[in-house]
C-alpha cells in the first residue's frame, strides 16, 4: 500500500504532460489560424482571377 500512496504523490511526470498540452494547443491554434488564413488568400486569388478574366466587373 505504501509504493501505491508513494506512486500517486510522484509528480515527476507532470511536466511532461504539462508540455504535450501546451503544444496541443498551441498546435491546434496554429491549424486554425492556417485554414482561416488559407481561406483568404484563396477568396483573394479568386477575386484577382476574376478581375483579370473580366476586367469591366464592378469588384474590380
């Protein structure tokens, strides 16, 4: 009983969990923020395409 009471209060692992979590979310913030931005610049390309193929358009 006392090397399990020993092995709950060990705590010399936490701040390897403690750096996965952080780079879980640092790496899910990073993912989101790449298809938000991804998604811009496409809807931007696709604005500059059409202004190219229809220069007379009103967006131009």
């Amino acid at each position: 009983m006392k090397t399990f009471i020993k092995m709950l209060k060990d705590d010399s692992g936490a701040s390897a969990a403690e750096y996965a979590l952080i780079l879980a979310i640092v790496g899910t913030g990073i993912a989101i923020a790449a298809i938000l931005l991804g998604g811009a610049i496409g809807g931007a390309m696709n604005s500059a395409s059409n202004c190219i193929n229809n220069p007379n358009s009103t967006t131009c």
